[in-house]
C-alpha cells in the first residue's frame, strides 16, 4: 500500500470529521467500525487504522468542544437581546425587597406605638 492510498483516506475521514457535528457525535466504537471497515479491505493497516480511529476521536472532540463554546456563546447573546435577568440579578433584588420590607415593618411599628 502506498503512502498516497494512506493520505487520501485520511484526507477523506478528516473531511468528514470536519464537517462538526458528526465529529461531535463520533464514538470509539463508530470510528473503529469504519476503519475496521478499511483494515477488511485491505485500504489500511491495523497499526495505521488505529492511529485513524485516534486522530478521528481527537477531531471529534475539538469540534465538539468549537460546538459547546458556539451554543454556549450564541444562548448568551440571546439571553442578553431578551433581557431576561440572570439569577444573581434576581436573588440580589430579593435580598433588597426582604430589606426594604423588614425597614418598613419596623417604621410601621414605631409610628404605631
């Protein structure tokens, strides 16, 4: 088998793997499915189908830590168009209130006696 084979197989799995979310989603047990696949065939070695199966899993897991930090990052802005307060924003506002409210019992008290 020539290094050319090689390339080219890698070159395929590393563009499927960068299409994102099915190189998220990627387990041990797909990826070594497929290049199990390839060692049947004869299109790669098992010395080479095991260092596929670990290039494959380390992609899938940069992508799938690009996704999290994209959601992540794209819930924020929509929280933040929606101005909808955070729950330290509200917790902070109801330690406020119960303050103003224990102020106020205690002026109503007074000015009752």
């Amino acid at each position: 088998m020539s290094d050319t084979q090689i390339k080219s197989w890698r070159e395929l799995f590393e563009k499927t793997i960068e299409l994102g979310l099915g190189a998220a989603l990627l387990t041990k047990e797909s990826a070594q499915r497929l290049v199990d696949e390839l060692v049947k065939k004869g299109d790669v070695s098992r010395e080479e189908g095991k260092k596929l199966v670990s290039d494959m899993l380390e992609k899938g897991k940069g992508q799938k830590e690009k996704m999290e930090t994209f959601v992540s990052d794209v819930a924020q802005r929509m929280i933040e168009k929606a101005n909808v307060a955070k729950n330290s924003r509200v917790d902070e506002l109801e330690q406020r209130l119960a303050a103003v409210e224990q102020r106020l019992s205690q002026i109503e008290s007074t000015a009752g006696e």
